[in-house]
C-alpha cells in the first residue's frame, strides 16, 4: 500500500492533469489591426476564478502603459482597451487563476496602423490618454508551492508513517 501511494506521487503528472491554457484570443496574437480594439479578449479552456484577473498594456519596447480592470465569466477574459493609444505595437500582459487556484500568466502582442479608439463602449466616457510609463508589468504575485517538493514531503511522511506501524507491530 505505501509503494502505491510513493508511486502515485512520484509519477509524472500527465496532460490530462495539465493547468489552464490559453485557447485564443481577440484580437489574434501577432495580429496587425487597421484601428484600435474596442477589448481584448482572451478565451481559456476551462473556467477561471472570478476575481482573479489582472492585465497590463506594454508599449513595443516593453514600457507600461497602464494596468487595466480586466472581467471574468467562466473562462473568457475581457479586457477593455484605453481610449486614446495612438498607432503602434502594443502587448497585453495578463495573470489569471484557474479553477483550482494555480496563477496562468502570459502575453497577447499586437499592432493596429489606425486611429485610436475615441471611447470605450464596455466603458462608457472615453479615458483620457495614459502617459507613457519606464515601468515594467506588474510581476506575478501569490504563493504557489512546487509539486515536487510537495511530492516529496508527502513521500517522506508516508515512510515516516509506515516505519512508525511497522515499529508498533514488532512490539
């Protein structure tokens, strides 16, 4: 029974088990737009936790720009796009949770060669034009433990345990 429960720890952990992933988004990553998306929209293959998304709008050269109220339903992100952000390259930097609390981060790059949105419909009043900014994306925050040592510490109270039984049974 205690090689069963070591093997099942130690044992790679398979796709079926995998995180979150990212499925598509809106506009496409790589994507070259004639004008300036009303949202970005990011679609996951599995529902998130509700209050969990943050995401960040880097210039071309990695500068934030600004960190926006992005909203959650089920497993699709919206993120609304500041008014005002003349042409040019643009990445969404984003940090969600999945379903079972595990942080998803990742980018969406894009450029449109058009004119700035004048107002955000999902909004309401257009925002003024967010000053450039040197400062990096927010990094991730939040604990997340390593499985491995997680794995590990569980092995080691297994065999702690079973030594203890074993001990019992011999007196």
């Amino acid at each position: 029974m205690l090689f069963i429960a070591a093997c099942g720890v130690l044992l790679p952990v398979s796709e079926a088990s995998a995180h979150t992933d990212l499925v598509s988004t809106v506009p496409a990553a790589g994507a070259v737009l004639d004008m300036a998306p009303a949202n970005v929209v990011l679609t996951f293959n599995e529902d998130l936790l509700a209050a969990s998304a943050e995401a960040s709008i880097l210039d071309a050269s990695g500068g934030l720009i600004s960190t926006t109220e992005a909203t959650v339903a089920g497993s699709i992100v919206t993120i609304p796009w500041p008014a005002g952000l003349g042409a040019g390259a643009y990445e969404v930097a984003y940090r969600v949770a999945s379903g079972d609390g595990h942080p998803v981060t990742g980018t969406v790059p894009f450029s449109y060669t058009g004119p700035a949105t004048t107002a955000n419909p999902s909004v309401g009043a257009p925002d003024p034009a967010p000053a450039l900014s040197s400062a990096r994306a927010p990094e991730p925050s939040g604990f997340v433990p390593n499985p491995f040592i997680v794995g590990a510490l569980l092995v080691a109270a297994a065999l702690i345990g079973g030594f203890v039984l074993v001990r019992r049974g011999r007196q």
